[in-house]
C-alpha cells in the first residue's frame, strides 16, 4: 500500500536521496552533478511560494519512496495553463505501481489549481514511464532529436501532453 502527501521539510533527505540516484545512474535527469539538502529544500520552497504541489508517495514502513511535482511550462503568461511535471521513484520501487499512484494524485493538484496541460518531457529511451505516462491518458505531442547528452552520448527528448479540462481561455 502506498499513501500519497505533500512533501514537508523532513523528507529533503529522502528526496535528495531518489534525484541523486537519478542524476547518478539514469537519464530521468539530465544534470551531470548531484545536489545537496540546501538544493532540494529551496526546491520544494519554490514550489510552495508558487502555489505547486510537492507530492511524496510513503511505503507501509513510513519511507519516502517517490516524490512528483510540477512547475510552469514556460515563464510567459499565454503558458499560464500549463505546466510540466517531474515524477522520480526510488529504484527499488520500479514497476510496481508507484509512479501511476502519485501521477493520478498529481493531475488531480493540477486540475485542482486550474491547470489547462500537463506536459511531460520524457529521454525517448524511457519505454516504461512514456507507456506509464499513456496509460494515464498522455498522448505523445513531439519528439527532438539529439537534444541532450549524459553518459557520453546523445539523447532524444519526447513529449507528450494530458489535457486536463476542456474549458476555453475565455471563461477562465
């Protein structure tokens, strides 16, 4: 059983823990340098001045074993209904559900804060969160070639989008 809450101060260590891991020994993160607690508490302070979710998801033992929010898509205000989401769960957890619990918990913030589109930017070898990704409803919207680079060579990035309300701009 996994429960999903918001991030509060006492699991920066946890969450600097799974995005170090990431940074580390996968392209889920693009950066070549792990971060320190400082980095990840000013993180989750951004995302709460904002008014944007930090979501953890909790083992039965109490342990922080993923963690997902989201953040503008772009800084000027015709993306103001958009966002883009990370979602990163801890390595052992893979597979089992994790990352579609606290997704569904995280489009529902977003739903919730009058959010448009969600949009994930997925390393287009990640066959498992782009099929996760599907299976909640996010269609593929695009695809860069050779955008990035980690572990000496090129990566690709792919995009895909969930609208989230059919709503038109007018009555918002």
């Amino acid at each position: 059983m996994v429960d999903i809450r918001d991030a509060t101060t006492s699991d920066i260590p946890e969450i600097t823990k799974i995005y170090n891991d990431a940074v580390l020994n996968t392209t889920a993160i693009w950066n070549e340098s792990v971060v320190d607690e400082a980095n990840r508490l000013a993180w989750l302070n951004d995302r709460t001045r904002a008014g944007y979710p930090a979501l953890v998801a909790i083992d039965d033992s109490g342990e922080v074993i993923g963690y997902a929010s989201f953040g503008d898509w772009r800084a000027w205000e015709g993306y103001r209904y958009s966002i883009e989401h990370s979602v990163y769960i801890r390595n052992d957890y893979h597979r089992k559900g994790v990352g579609a619990s606290i997704m569904r918990a995280l489009i529902h913030r977003a739903r919730n804060c009058g959010k448009h589109v969600m949009i994930a930017a997925i390393e287009a070898e990640n066959i498992a969160s782009i099929r996760m990704h599907e299976k909640l409803g996010f269609e593929k919207a695009g695809h860069l070639k050779q955008v990035g680079v980690k572990f000496g060579r090129w990566l690709d990035l792919t995009f895909l989008q969930l609208v989230l309300d059919s709503d038109s701009p007018v009555s918002r």
